[in-house]
C-alpha cells in the first residue's frame, strides 16, 4: 500500500448502497457529515436512497451506483450507506461489474453484507476496509472514528487487544468477515484463497445453534485447516433465548468449534455489529498473538 494510495481532506468520496435499504436517515447523515468534517467532499451518488422491497433498489440500480463510482475518475474511495442484505446479488452482475477501468486503486469502505464485495474487489486491486458505515459511524466513540481515518490516510495503527486463548503467535494476511455472509460465498468463484490468512470473524442475531452450524460447515470444508489464526470479534445479539435454558452460549459454542484448531485464536476484540468497530485492513499482513491477545496491523 504505496503512500500515494491514502486517502487526504479533499479527495472526493462517493456514496453507494449495494445492499439493504436506508432506514436510519438520521444516522445516516451524520455518518456523512463525519467524512465532511474531516475535510472531505462527499458526493452521494444518484439514486442511493431507492428502495425496492428490503433492498435498495433493483440489482441494476445498486450494481449503476458502483460501477458509476468506480469509472469516476476524480472518485477516490467508495463509501457504503448500509448493510442489510443485497451486496451478493450484484456479484451476479459480473459482466457488469467487469465493464470498468481502475486506473489508480480505490478504497472500498463497509462491513457485514460488504463482505461479499470487500472479498471479491481485493483480489482486483481495491483497497479494502472492514469498518463503519455511514449509517453506523456517528455512533462510534472517538477514538474508533479515528482509527478509520488514521487507517486511510496512512498513519499507524493502534493493536487491538482481547482474550488470548493460546497458541502462540501467528503471521498472515488479515482477512475480516462477516460469518453468515462468508459462509454463503463457500464454494463460489467469490471465495477467496483462505490459506496463511488470519480470519477475524464477527456476526450479528445468529442463535449458537447457527453459529455452530456454520462453524462446522467451515470445518468440514477444511478451510479452518488453512488460516494461520483467528480474531474474533462481537457476535452481537447471539445470545440463547429468554426461555431456552439448555441452548449453549455463542462463548461456548466457538470455543467448542474452534479451540482445537491448535492455531492462535483471541476473542473479544472491539469490531463488529454495535460499537466499538475499530476498522480493520482486508488483505494487509497482520500478527496475532493467542498468548497476550493482541493484534497488529504491519504497514509498509
């Protein structure tokens, strides 16, 4: 990540929505004024409130906005509005999104459904962020709003520390993600190569069972076999029924799944759904430490 790539107060942002549709204006707006108080113009693209059912708007409409903004010459980063559910069905549009031209590398910022574009966009030569979205970003305390701007204009970032379980130290690229909507690219063109990747996983209003349920499927699959270490952030709202009083908790249910693995695995880290979500690099070479619990970003 060359120096020239950062982001700096005056470049241009675009405002995409890929995935659901906006429902937090409010929220939103704030989000926006954020990246404008830090000296940016931000430019919200056509059509990026539209709504078509739970979506924001057709897969045309949403798949328009970000091819639009990545043919913008003068646009030097893409900012999503929200999360939700649709990012995956743009993937369909490949043809589509294979008709643009990347003359100079473009920052992809967003998290949960942006996983499907995070993956897919980093192996074509996007600089990719797991962070705040716009309709998230005003409620994050101030340190984690600078932590956004330090990671895109180029100054060092903070470790993050959790809960180390063991396992010693491991090196490897960072890949954060979202599990449920990971868990639906296995199989697909879209996945990426997992091997000496450290897999930082977060989800949000999965029940333990689901959890477990994906967990395993990640291991039949043998891609737990291939990751160097695992971060795990929040899982948001996981937590066993009022009244089911034999259910495992999401604490057990990953420890059951993943302690195993005889790799370095730390929970607890402060990125996810609700805040804080410190934002983290996709595809950045990253240690991470199982016996101290910490994680750091190496940047060239």
């Amino acid at each position: 990540m060359l120096n020239r790539n950062f982001l700096k107060p005056g470049d241009l942002v675009q405002v995409i929505s890929p995935s659901g549709c906006l429902r937090e204006l409010d929220a939103f707006h704030k989000g926006v004024e954020i990246w404008r108080s830090h000296g940016y113009e931000v430019e919200l693209t056509p059509d990026y409130d539209k709504q078509w059912g739970y979506l924001a708007g057709t897969d045309e409409s949403r798949c328009s906005q970000l091819v639009a903004a990545i043919n913008n010459e003068n646009c030097r980063g893409i900012l999503c509005s929200r999360g939700g559910y649709g990012a995956t069905r743009i993937l369909e549009k490949w043809q589509t999104l294979n008709n643009f031209s990347l003359s100079t590398p473009k920052w992809l910022i967003g998290f949960s459904d942006l996983t499907a574009l995070l993956w897919t966009f980093k192996k074509m030569g996007f600089l990719c962020v797991h962070g705040p979205l716009l309709n998230t970003l005003s409620a994050e305390p101030e340190w984690s709003i600078q932590r956004l701007f330090d990671l895109v204009e180029g100054r060092p970032l903070e470790p993050l520390t959790g809960n180390g379980w063991g396992g010693g130290q491991a090196k490897g690229y960072l890949m954060p993600v979202n599990l449920t909507v990971a868990g639906h690219l296995l199989g697909t063109k879209y996945q990426p190569d997992l091997g000496g990747t450290i897999l930082a996983l977060e989800d949000v209003n999965e029940a333990p069972y689901r959890i477990d349920r994906m967990l395993t499927q990640w291991r039949m699959a043998g891609l737990l076999d291939q990751v160097k270490g695992i971060a795990l952030g929040r899982f948001s709202q996981c937590s066993p029924g009022a009244m089911n009083h034999t259910e495992f908790t999401v604490e057990e249910v990953l420890r059951d799944r993943l302690a195993d693995l005889n790799i370095p695995i730390v929970s607890e880290f402060p990125f996810g759904h609700d805040s804080p979500n410190a934002a983290l690099p996709v595809g950045i070479e990253a240690n991470l430490d199982g016996d101290e619990g910490i994680l750091e970003i190496k940047r060239k």
